[in-house]
C-alpha cells in the first residue's frame, strides 16, 4: 500500500515524502474497510495522525487517492517492462503476454485493495476522465509487432491497443465482482482471451506461429 515515488534529497522533502505517504496509506486502508463513499477526509487525517488541512497540502480532493493509485500501478508496469527488457530479446506477442502478465500480478497481489480501488475508480468517473495510458503501452508493442511483421499489417494500433485494455478491464471487473482471492482466475481468463484475440492478430511470421507448426508465408 505504499506510495513508490522518486526519493526526495533534502531531510525536508524527506519529511514530506513520509506525510504523503501516511496519508495514501491511512486512505486505501480505510477504502478497503469502509469503502470509497464511507470514508471522510478528516477520517483519513486522523489515522494519518496529522491535522485536516495538512491533507490539502498534498491532495486537492479524495478522489486524487484514486489517482496516485492509478500512477503507481502505471509506474509499476514501465518499471518491470524496462528491468526486464523482454522487447530487446522476444517478439512483440510475447511482450504483450508479459505485459498482461506483470498486470495480472498487481492485481493478485492485493486483491482487496484492488476491489476497493477499483470500484472507487468506476464511482469517480475515472475510466471516463482519465488517458488510457495501459491502451497507449499495448498500442507501442503492437506497433512493433507491425513492424516486424509478427502482426498482420494495416490494423490500427490504437484500436488494438484500447481492445486490449478494454478486454483486460473487462476481466478484471468480473474477477473483483466474483471472488477477487480466487487464484488463478485472473490469469485463466485473460490469458483465455489474449489468446483468442492474439490468434486473429498474428501472421505466420510470428514466433508463436512458427512454435505452433504454421509455415512461414512465403
């Protein structure tokens, strides 16, 4: 539940680091206890054990929780995507499988937590409000897989990046409705689904193509 940022240098940042991040954590806590719409500011600045107004100084609402949830998972993805550079060394459909694989991880590992963010993040307008960034990172691997001619030609990445995000979403929303402890339920579904549509995006060239005992098109 922490919040992963950049770490300050000054003792004073420093300071100011620990407070934001008492205040996120005091928040998701009671998020997950109470729910989103049961839980008040002065309620989360008393468990941070800090004065109302000093949530103000770090967070103009309580939906900006929501955000900074948001970016730390975006920032968990990048950062494992990156340590991992799957894409210097395999092709784009398995960087896509790795890509819903580390998202599919985020998830399991807090599955309360994410049941209350997300339903908090649904109630906030967010899916609406907020830049598909997941769709954006899905429609870079596709575009590379274009490129190496892994993916069939002349398909809009955006579009492919957003039906990926849009079936990742999809899936995550029935895991949380359902039993979010349940392991492996997750993964089973979306691997099910990135499958069937990888199955209608692939060429011949692919690697995954080629490993199943399809002929290179000639």
């Amino acid at each position: 539940m922490t919040l992963r940022e950049k770490p300050p240098t000054g003792r004073r940042e420093r300071n100011k680091q620990r407070v934001k991040e008492r205040l996120y954590t005091a928040a998701v806590e009671l998020f997950v206890e109470k729910g989103y719409d049961h839980t008040s500011i002065d309620e989360i600045a008393e468990r941070a054990d800090v004065a109302r107004g000093t949530f103000f100084n770090y967070f103009q609402r309580k939906e900006d929780i929501i955000g900074a949830w948001g970016e730390q998972r975006r920032a968990r993805l990048v950062r494992e995507l990156e340590a991992d550079d799957i894409g210097a060394t395999t092709g784009a459909i398995a960087q896509l499988r790795h890509s819903m694989a580390v998202l599919i991880d985020v998830n399991q590992q807090e599955p309360q937590l994410t049941t209350a963010m997300l339903t908090a993040w649904v109630k906030a307008g967010r899916p609406i409000l907020e830049e598909p960034y997941v769709a954006q990172v899905f429609a870079d691997i596709v575009d590379r897989g274009m490129a190496l001619g892994e993916l069939a030609p002349g398909t809009s990445s955006l579009t492919a990046g957003n039906v990926l995000r849009d079936v990742y979403l999809g899936a995550l929303y029935r895991w949380a409705h359902r039993s979010p402890g349940t392991a492996g339920a997750l993964a089973e579904e979306l691997q099910q689904i990135l499958r069937l549509l990888l199955d209608g995006m692939a060429t011949t060239n692919a690697p995954d193509a080629r490993a199943a005992g399809h002929a290179p098109t000639q």
